[in-house]
C-alpha cells in the first residue's frame, strides 16, 4: 500500500520559513516524479515544483527563487524548503508521486498517481 505523508506545515508571519516532507512508502520512490502542489480556500490545486531523477527540478513562476525543492531517494523523501513567505503563499499543500512511465507533464489536473492527505501553511501579515 502506497502512502504519502507531508509534515511541517504551520502558521508563519510573513517573510518566515517552513520546510515540509514527505514521507512515501510502498513505492519504489526514484522511478517516481514528485511534486508538490498547493490549493487556497476556493481556488483550483496548483503546481508548486516537481523534482526527478537525482534533484532536477521545475518551479512555478510564482514560487521561483523563493522555494526549494528536493529529494533524498535513500530516505524516500521529498523536501518543499518556503523561503520569504507571503500571505498568498497560504494554502493546503499536498505532495504527489508520478510514475517515470508516464509523460512528464506540469499540469496540476490529474498529476499524480498516489497523493498526501496534505498540511496547511498559513502565513500571517
């Protein structure tokens, strides 16, 4: 059985920092693209960054330079590292894991093959 499990979400002040994880078990985690995406209260989900093979990664135009992100395949966990925060930065974040097998692909609709339950990150002005 497939699990993805985020930690580190919380309330920060604007500007703060927060690094997530995600822990994934009963995959073979480096045949796998992970992602992380995030979706604010009445919005649709949308891609934060990707990262695959031994830490390429892609960056929405929104977090770029601002956030990092990671994997560590002997852990079998990817890391979201949210530098300066903003309020719009506020948002359930949810990580995901894409098969290798499948096209590499950044829209957020239908992405992953396994999901978190997701952690909230509030960021407070």
């Amino acid at each position: 059985q497939v699990q993805l499990v985020e930690s580190g979400g919380g309330l920060v002040q604007v500007g703060g920092s927060l690094r997530l994880s995600c822990a994934a078990s009963g995959l073979t985690f480096s045949y796998y693209y992970m992602g992380w995406f995030r979706q604010a209260p009445g919005k649709e989900r949308e891609l934060v960054g990707i990262t695959w093979g031994s830490g390429t990664t892609h960056y929405a135009d929104s977090v770029k330079g601002r956030f990092t992100i990671s994997r560590d395949n002997t852990k079998n966990t990817a890391y979201l590292q949210m530098d300066s925060l903003k309020p719009e930065d506020t948002a359930i974040y949810s990580c995901a894991a894409r098969s290798y097998l499948k096209k590499f692909t950044t829209q957020a609709t239908s992405w992953g093959d396994y999901w978190g339950q997701g952690t909230q990150v509030t960021v407070s002005s």
